[in-house]
C-alpha cells in the first residue's frame, strides 16, 4: 500500500468495521417486498434488459453486498498487516485512537497534546506504515512477530 491508499484506509477505518457488522446482519434476514404481482400489473410488458423475477433481482442485490463487504475485509486486513511497523507508545495510542473513529482534536485532548502535533504522529505512523522492509536476502527477519500496543 502506498502512503495515500493507507491514509484513507485508516480514516475509513471505523466506518468499514461497522458497515461489515451491519451488512452482514442484513444478509441473515430473508429479503423483504418479494411479492409477485397480480392482475394488470402482471400482464403489463417490462422494461427491457430487467427480469421480472423478484428472488433474482434479490440474489443480485445480495451479491453485490458480498462483494462490498469482501472488499472492505481484505483493505482492513491489509492495514491490520502493518500494525507491527508501529513501535513508539505514543504512535500506538494514536493509531489505536484513529483506529476507533476519533478525531485529532478529541486524540490531542485526550492526551494532552495539540491536534497538530497529533497529525503530525500519524504522518510519522503513515510513513513507517509505508516503509518496505528490505532483508538483504536473509530469510529468517519476520517483522510480524513484534508486538504493538495497538
């Protein structure tokens, strides 16, 4: 991930956890206005490149929520793949912080420092986010085993 996708991955961060949650309890439920229609209405001709068929029209709307929600799971996997780049307490706690959807003001507040310098801590964890690790061919440097506060 290059430094812009990753800064808007962890601003969408929050935001994607709780859509998954709720999408995914929306897919439990049957679909609701599945109900066929009667009389004229039936016999009056449809538009055409649509199906009539309200399970199908159903299937292909849940699919396309599938896909979303997939494709949110792997942008959070991948940034939860670069916690361990984050060493510094401080880098931690603010990465955990943003992590939960709040704000550089409510961040700095929080921890007695000034919505500046907070952003300035997250351009410091964007860019140890963004290093690529370079072994020099060695084989047994796995960085993912360090621990992070976060």
């Amino acid at each position: 991930m290059n430094k812009i996708e990753i800064e808007n991955t962890l601003k969408d961060y929050h935001w994607m956890i709780n859509s998954i949650k709720i999408m995914r309890q929306s897919l439990e439920s049957a679909g609701e206005g599945l109900t066929a229609q009667y009389g004229v209405e039936s016999a009056m001709p449809k538009p055409k490149g649509t199906t009539s068929d309200p399970v199908h029209r159903e299937v292909i709307r849940r699919g396309k929520r599938v896909d979303k929600i997939r494709e949110y799971e792997d942008r959070i996997l991948e940034i939860q793949g670069l916690f361990h780049k984050v060493h510094d307490e401080r880098e931690c706690e603010v990465l955990y912080w943003l992590l939960e959807g709040k704000s550089y003001r409510w961040i700095g507040y929080h921890m007695g420092l000034s919505a500046s310098h907070i952003q300035r801590l997250r351009n410091n964890i964007i860019d140890h986010m963004s290093e690529t690790n370079v072994t020099n061919g060695t084989k047994d440097t796995d960085l993912k085993n360090e621990k992070c506060a976060c």
